[in-house]
C-alpha cells in the first residue's frame, strides 16, 4: 500500500481544514515547499497536493508553487483543486505532475474528465468525497444527490482506473476510519482505491492494507505526529 503525505495549500500556506469546513482552518507552515522538502527526507516518494483556494473557486492557483516543488524536489506529485479541464489537466501534466485529480469536475464536466481519461488513462483520479453518505462539491460547500456506487462503475465503465474516497466527517479529526464502509467500497470498486479522512495511526494503515486498500492519504496525524511518516513507511 502507497502512503501519500498531504500538502493542501491555501493563501500560498501549508493548512488543515477540520471537517472540510474553511472557517476551521488550522496553519501548519508558511512554506510548502519545505514541507515537501520534509516529506522527501522522510523517505516518502509521493505527494499528495490540494489547491484549497481552487477547489472553492474552480480555478487552480498555484501552479508557480508546483514549479518550486517539482524542481525541488523528486517526489511523484498527485494534484487537485480547481482543475476541470481537460487544458489544465494537460498543462499540469506537461509541467511534469504525475496524477491529475478530479473532483467537482468529475460530476459536473464529465466529458472534460473523459477527454482526460482517455489520452492520460492511470494519470488520472476521480476523487469521491461524502459528508454523511453524500457526494460534496466545489470545496466540500454543495451537495449532490449523486449515489457513490454509480459513479465509481460508470467511471470504471469509461477507463478511469484510480479513485480517491475522503470521508469529510472524519477529515482533519484523528478520529479513524469508517473500515465497515470503506469494506463495501472496496468490494464495488474494482479499480485503485485511495483513502482519505481520519487515519490516525499506523494500525488504521495496517487496517487499511488488509481490506485491500491501494493508498492512505495521510494529513492530521502527520502534522499532528500521531504518526511518524518514516516508521509508517517502513512498515507498511
């Protein structure tokens, strides 16, 4: 199982969001890029990056800090948050990001994802997150009537073979995970599957790994030290 350290990044500063909610907002570092910097030290080969501010507005913001990451750094870059296009999925590519995520975009531009799924296929994530079993939008601020099982087939049915679930009411909590629910997730979505949302210790990863889990986001419980991201990978 991969473990990907989070960066989520709003007014260019390395922060936590309790429960999604952008009035609860924890600041960890005014430089993400030293935070990268830190992840690669650790040992992590992986990042796993938000752009808070473009997921509210939906229109990335930070491709500069990209830049500065990726020449800083080796670290296989995942990337979210404002990107809808199939344009901007295709710059942050050709700037050298690994994987695109789609968020709000996956359910309301589909044919963009699609289009994007189509020529860059495993470089491509839905990202599913539910607040209560349902699927938010923009930011985690709008609700959609969308089932979860739905769309995880009918984007398998289209090729996208990599999905992320982020549980909002465990995001940011330390609080762990729903392991019942993220078993029947795992049992309906045949592709890679990547969990978000209270991880606090390496015993929810070694949890996570033995229901088949392909990759843990980790957030809180880093910035937290509940978990030491070098043990973590040594273990896992």
């Amino acid at each position: 199982m991969k473990i990907y350290p989070a960066l989520d990044i709003r007014d260019g500063k390395c922060v936590r969001l309790i429960k999604g909610n952008y009035k609860n907002e924890i600041i960890f570092n005014d430089d993400p890029v030293k935070v990268a910097e830190k992840f690669e030290r650790d040992g992590s080969k992986f990042i796993h990056i938000i752009d808070l501010d473009g997921a509210k507005s939906g229109d990335t913001t930070i491709k500069d800090l990209i830049i500065k990451i990726i020449n800083k750094t080796s670290l296989n870059i995942q990337i979210g948050g404002g990107i809808r296009t199939f344009e901007k999925a295709e710059s942050y590519i050709n700037l050298g990001v690994k994987k695109i995520i789609f968020g709000t975009a996956a359910l309301n531009n589909r044919e963009e994802v699609l289009k994007s799924i189509n020529k860059f296929q495993s470089n491509i994530i839905v990202s599913i997150d539910a607040l209560n079993g349902d699927i938010k939008t923009k930011g985690w601020l709008e609700n959609s009537k969308l089932n979860i099982q739905d769309i995880v087939m009918e984007f398998e049915q289209e090729g996208c073979r990599s999905f992320i679930y982020t549980d909002i009411e465990k995001d940011g909590t330390l609080s762990h995970p729903n392991f019942e629910y993220i078993s029947k997730f795992r049992k309906f979505c045949t592709s890679e599957l990547n969990i978000a949302g209270g991880i606090s210790s390496i015993e929810d990863l070694i949890n996570l790994k033995e229901l088949g889990v392909d990759g843990a986001i980790l957030g809180m419980s880093l910035y937290k030290k509940n978990i030491d991201l070098k043990k973590a990978l040594n273990k896992i």
